[in-house]
C-alpha cells in the first residue's frame, strides 16, 4: 500500500470509529505531537483517539496532499462542545507500510478552557 492509501484507510477508519482498523495503519512505535497531546506509543494514542471521536459530530475534510513517505489533511472538526468547529491540520510521515509519526496542529485555547473548568 502507498501512503495516500495507508493514511486515507486511517482517516477513514478512526473518523467512522474504527478502532482495530485504525490501530492497523499505525506504527507500535508511534510519534504522535498534538496540540494538547504527546504519545509515543500507538495503544496510548488511539484510546485517546477514540475518546475525542465520541465528542464529535462529523468530520468535513477540506484538503488532502501526499507524497511518497509524507501526506497532510486538512479537515474541520465539528464537536459536540461549546468549541464548535475546530480547523484541524495533520501531518502524517509513512515508514514500512504504517503511519510512523503525526503531527497534529489546531487552535486549543477553547478546549484547554473546558478541561481546565
């Protein structure tokens, strides 16, 4: 599989809730940078992963790109909490078949706000 494929099986497999398939795509050894967020470990991750999709209603993906080893999503993020519709960027590197790194970047100021309350 190319990366266009591993990443979109991701996308499509977390953002329909997925868990096994999403996990699939993912290396063991995942580096995951988020705005909130920092794993090292895919199993870490994708709890956290399945715990976010729960507080959404939909995903609307804007805008794709990919390369030979690297791809990135843009996508907007319609939750279920006061924050509305966050603009979502991630940043995907693929190795040996499986996404190795993500770097997921949004505003977090509103969420930050209610974990905090």
């Amino acid at each position: 599989m190319d990366t266009k494929q591993i990443v979109t099986n991701y996308h499509n497999a977390w953002t329909g809730g997925d868990v096994e398939a999403a996990r699939l795509c993912l290396a063991d050894d995942l580096d995951f940078q988020g705005s909130i967020d920092t794993f090292h470990r895919a199993d870490d991750f994708i709890i956290a992963l399945m715990m976010f999709k729960k507080m959404l209603r939909g995903i609307n993906l804007i805008q794709s790109f990919f390369s030979e080893s690297e791809a990135a999503l843009l996508y907007d993020c319609d939750t279920m909490s006061p924050t509305g519709v966050i603009r979502t960027a991630e940043f995907f590197t693929v190795k040996d078949g499986k996404i190795k790194s993500i770097n997921l970047v949004f505003d977090a100021t509103e969420l930050r706000k209610l974990m905090a309350g």
